[in-house]
C-alpha cells in the first residue's frame, strides 16, 4: 500500500471517529432533553398529587369554596416553576383558576393532553399521571365549586319540604343564616360556606346524606333541590383540571447539556484535525526521508562523475599541450608555407581556449577546502590588480582601491583566486578608459565589505542571479565558470556575493559578511 492511498485511509478512519462521536453527543443530548422534559412531567405529578390534597381539604358536602379554593391556588402557584392551574368543568369550561393560564383552548379536548411551546408546557387531566382525584373525577357526583352566595341561594325545594317536616310533626330546620360582613371581610368562615352535619338521631334518609358503598358519601347540601344540584353539577362540577408549567427548568438543563456537548465534540474536532495534521506532518517526513536518501544517492553519484570528469579534464590537458607544441613547431619552420603557418596558428589558439576551459573546469569540480589565515586584505588586492597589470594597461582601464586597511580571516589562494575572477570579469565589461574600484569597509564591528565597482554597461535585472551558474556568460570569449568558482569560493568561506546596479551606470559585486581578524 502506498503512502497516498493509506493516507486516505487514515482520514477516513479519523472522519468515521469524527462522525461517530458526534452523532453519539447529538443522541445523547436528546436523551437529556427527554430526560429534563421527564422531570418537568413527574414535578407536575407532586403538584397534582397536592393539588388533590388541596380539594380534599376545601370539601364540604361534595362541595367546594370557590374563594377559598382559589386562594389554595394561588399558594400553589411558583413563578418559574408552577405558571397556572385552572379546574374545568365537563364542558371544558373553567370553574376556579389561578395564575396565568395562556391560549390552551379546553373545549373540545378530551383525556390527557399536553401542549409544549417556547416558555411553558400546558397539561391537562393528570388523573392518569398520578393524581388522587379518582375518587371525585371517576365518581357520578364531582365535587362542584359554587361561590358563598350560589351555595346560600333558596329553592322551591327546600320550601317544600319544610311543609312536610311540619305536616309530619317534625320541627323545620331554620335555614342556614347568609354569611355576616365579618366573615365576608375575612374571606369566609366554614359555617357560612360549607352545610354541617345532620345533628345526632335525625333521619338519614334525607337528600343531603348518602350513605353505602361505592356511593359519594356527601351529595348536595340539605336546602338544595335535586334539579339545582344538577344543574350545579354540569355547569360547576370539576372533571378534570389544567397545570400549566415553566420550561425554565428543562430548557436550563437542556442548554447547559448543549454546551457540555458542544465543547466534547469540539474537543473532538481539535483531536481529528491535530491526528491528520501529525500524519501529514509524519507523511511529508516519510517522504523527505526518502528524497533525502535518494539525493544522497545521486549526490554520491555526482561526485564520482565529477571526480571522473576533473580526471578526463586533466589527463586531457597532457596530449592537447603536445598538440599546441607541435602546432608551434610548424609554425616556425622556415621552409613552412604560410597557409600551413597560418592553420598552425590557429591550432594554437584553440588549443588555448580549451586549456583555459579546462582549467576553469578543474577549479570549479576542485572540493573547496578553506584554510584560514589573517591576511592584509589591500595587499591581496594590491597584488591580484598588479598581476592583471598588463590588461589593464592594454585597455587603459583605471583602478582604484579606496577604503580602510583592514584585516580579514580567509584561504589566501582562494581569496586571491576570487578577486582575480571578479577583476578581469570587471575588465571585460568595461570600455577603453573605464573606471574600476575596490572599495572595502566595516560592516559591523565584526565583518567587512568588500565591492568592485565598474562603469561598463552594467548586469539586467534578470540576469543578476542566472550569472553565477556554470556557463552562463555574456562574453564572446567567456567560459561562464569564472563567476560560478567566485560564488563557491564565497560560500565556503561563509560569506555572500551578490550583484547590484551600480549608479548612474555600471555594476556591483558586492561580497558580504567578511569576517575581520580579532586585532581589528
């Protein structure tokens, strides 16, 4: 398998990873979100497990206080927690309410239900979500909710049958006094509100009291007839009731969850994204090892080509001087025609440039082995412009060295090769009469500058950098290795070389970071 094609296994393998724990934290935070809407549901169990113990407390005679019940309520009722509660009637009318109940519409729906929206969640009929109120919601008489003055009203009933309490010779039963304006202030007292009990030895056949199993032990009170208690019954009687709860608590846990779930999978995506860019990183290693090896290789080949080839060059240079020498020879001969004096010549000739080439062509394949010295660097210079002394005057070139006596750490043979090269490049380029100099300077208080400066027609833009690789020249005559070995010669001493425009006209070869002597 080839790294490419297990490189993208590798990402498939952390992507999947990736999916994977990401549709694990998105299940899970459904999970929760259920789990917190659960919770929401089993506390509206316990309050409608209180709100029963609630009316059974209010009860009286089947019959609940619908002041006194409201205030219950409005005691159940929590900001944040419990919004509101309303007990229906079987037409899905409201008989007793407390708190904000919202638009849940009530009529028509029948069993539990349960409406969820933004900010609450409205339930309706917990009686199967665990209330005690079976015994009143199940039963054929609820318990009904009247207010003190429908509970006090007189019927034709009760007139009737205080005539046949006296046709029978039982004494009438005074009707219930109305509540007092004391007790109204005080929101109501149980006498005025809820009938007593029969007192001791009455009959118990009478409509108010219903005893017997599996019959409601109270049905109406004593002064109401039959047909009003009905009447009660469908307009007033609780059958089920309404709890409307803040989702505050389930939307607090669900975003904290979210959050929690969100750093986990950006965790995740830090470990994915880190895992592929360490195995690209380990990939383009794997691969730069190989290129290694491999240039290593080729670079132990080009050495031994080249060692090879400065051989050639050298054992070559043997047969071409016998050649030159005998082209000379021929040429002196007195008896010679001068056609064949003329072609020896030019054997001559090119047997120079070759050797010139050749010569060139060693240097440059020669390994560079700087053995450093301190050296008076306007002496080198001094001497390499003397040895050129008779091109220059041939030219009529004019040279100067301008700069301070400084001190440098260098190889003298190479460092004399060097300037050498950069002079008679310098000598070629400029015209008859032109102006060359050698300036040095301190760089810093540890290294020099040194620049040969010409007024010829100067290096293009483009050309700055092709100039230092092998046999590139601009000279007819050029072998195109004379700057190459001044740039090797350079950088195995550590310095820099580089060429820039010199002003108005001309060039700059500038060689940087010359490392002065410690005198200095």
């Amino acid at each position: 398998m080839d790294i490419s094609r297990r490189s993208r296994l590798i990402y498939g393998l952390l992507l999947a990873a990736w999916g994977l724990v990401l549709a694990w934290q998105t299940a899970e935070h459904f999970r929760v979100r259920r789990a917190a809407r659960g919770q929401l549901i089993y506390r509206a169990q316990d309050i409608s497990t209180t709100l029963g113990i609630v009316l059974r407390s209010q009860r009286r005679f089947g019959v609940l206080s619908k002041e006194r019940l409201e205030s219950a309520l409005h005691d159940l009722v929590r900001p944040g927690e419990l919004q509101g509660i309303a007990l229906l009637n079987a037409g899905g009318d409201v008989v007793a309410s407390a708190g904000a109940l919202g638009d849940f519409q009530t009529k028509g729906v029948e069993g539990p239900a349960e409406r969820w929206n933004e900010q609450t969640v409205t339930l309706m009929n917990l009686v199967d979500l665990g209330t005690n109120l079976t015994w009143d919601i199940e039963s054929s008489r609820p318990p009904i909710v009247l207010t003190r003055e429908e509970f006090f009203r007189p019927s034709e009933t009760n007139r009737f049958e205080e005539g046949r309490d006296r046709r029978e010779g039982r004494p009438p039963e005074p009707p219930p006094p109305p509540p007092s304006e004391e007790e109204t202030n005080r929101g109501g007292a149980a006498t005025n509100e809820v009938a007593e009990p029969p007192p001791s030895g009455s009959s118990t056949n009478r409509p108010w009291f219903r005893g017997g199993p599996g019959r409601p032990r109270f049905a109406r009170p004593p002064w109401m007839s039959e047909e009003v208690y009905n009447a009660m019954l469908q307009k007033q009687g609780v059958r089920s009731f309404v709890l409307v709860m803040s989702t505050e608590p389930a939307l607090a846990a669900s975003r904290q969850d979210l959050w929690l779930r969100c750093i986990i999978v950006l965790l995740a995506t830090l470990s994915v994204v880190g895992s592929g860019l360490a195995w690209r990183n380990l990939t383009k290693s794997s691969e730069l090892q190989l290129r290694l090896v491999r240039a290593s290789e080729l670079t132990t080949h080009l050495k031994e080509m080249n060692l090879a080839a400065a051989g050639l060059a050298h054992e070559t240079r043997n047969p071409l001087n016998i050649i030159r020498g005998l082209a000379q020879m021929i040429s002196k001969q007195a008896d010679a025609p001068a056609e064949i004096r003329e072609k020896s010549h030019a054997i001559v000739d090119q047997a120079d440039k070759v050797t010139v080439q050749l010569n060139e062509f060693i240097n440059y394949s020669r390994p560079r082995e700087v053995r450093r010295t301190v050296l008076a660097l306007s002496a080198v210079v001094n001497e390499v412009v003397h040895t050129l002394g008779y091109d220059i005057e041939e030219k009529r070139v004019r040279v100067e060295i301008k700069g301070e006596a400084l001190s440098i750490e260098a190889d003298e043979q190479l460092l004399r090769q060097a300037l050498f090269n950069l002079l008679l490049n310098a000598i070629q380029a400029v015209g008859p009469g032109g102006v060359i100099q050698v300036v040095t300077a301190r760089q810093n208080a540890s290294e020099a500058v040194l620049e040969i400066r010409d007024d010829g027609p100067g290096v293009p833009a483009e050309q700055r950098k092709e100039i230092f690789k092998p046999y590139f020249t601009t000279q007819p005559t050029g072998t195109g290795l004379g700057l190459t070995v001044v740039q090797q010669i350079v950088h195995a001493h550590g310095w820099e070389i580089e060429c820039v425009p010199n002003e108005p006209k001309g060039a700059i070869f500038r060689v940087a970071h010359v490392k002065l002597a410690g005198k200095n």
